[in-house]
C-alpha cells in the first residue's frame, strides 16, 4: 500500500505560477507510475501528467509547454509545476500512485488539492 499527501493547491491569477507537491509512504521508485488528476465540476477525473518509476513522463494536450512533473527520492516526493496558468486549469487536482502487483495493478489516491485560476 502506499499513503499520499499533496500541498501547494491555491487561488492564482491566470498567467501564474503554482507548484504542487505529492509526498508517497513508500520508496517512489518502488511504484510503477505516478500521476497528477484533475476534475472539474461536472466534469469527469483527467490525466494530468503522469512519470514512471523509469521517469518517462506524460502530459495531457491541454498542459504541454505549460507543466511539468519532477520527483525528488530522497523525499518520496512528486512535484507538478503549473506554470501560464489558465482559468480552464481550475480544479481539483489528486495525486495518484499506480502499484503493480503480480499481473495486476492498483491506483491509490490523493485527497486532492484544490486549485483555482481567476481570470
């Protein structure tokens, strides 16, 4: 099992600047992937970007250019900087670890962090 903790959610003017942080229970390269979601009101959970334990990385369309995702081991930590934040941006955004196990996997998640973008 893993735990997950994230900060760094806010209130932001578009063309700002948020960074969000991810801390995992575990040694994060013992998790096969992990990601930042997001979901909006009414709208259904999205990939926001995703690194493997390898550190390849995935980013929606919508976020290419604008974020990026890092990690730091020593701390168990994944980051998602937000950078020209837009107010289509706002949402909740949850951490997500992806464990295999065996032949199968499971997602742990977040409590997820608020983040809001005023135009």
């Amino acid at each position: 099992q893993v735990q997950l903790v994230e900060s760094g959610g806010g209130l932001v003017q578009a063309g700002g600047s948020l960074r969000l942080s991810c801390a995992a229970s575990r040694n994060i390269f013992s998790i096969n992937a992990m990601g930042w979601y997001r979901q909006a009101p009414g709208k259904q959970r999205e990939l926001v970007a995703a690194i493997t334990a390898g550190g390849s990385t995935n980013f929606a369309d919508s976020v290419k250019g604008r974020f990026t995702i890092s990690r730091d081991s020593a701390k168990n930590t994944v980051y998602l900087q937000m950078n020209s934040l837009k107010p289509e941006d706002t949402a909740v955004y949850y951490c997500n670890a992806n464990m295999r196990y065996g032949l199968g996997y499971t997602d742990y998640w977040g409590q997820g962090t608020q983040v809001t973008v005023s135009s």
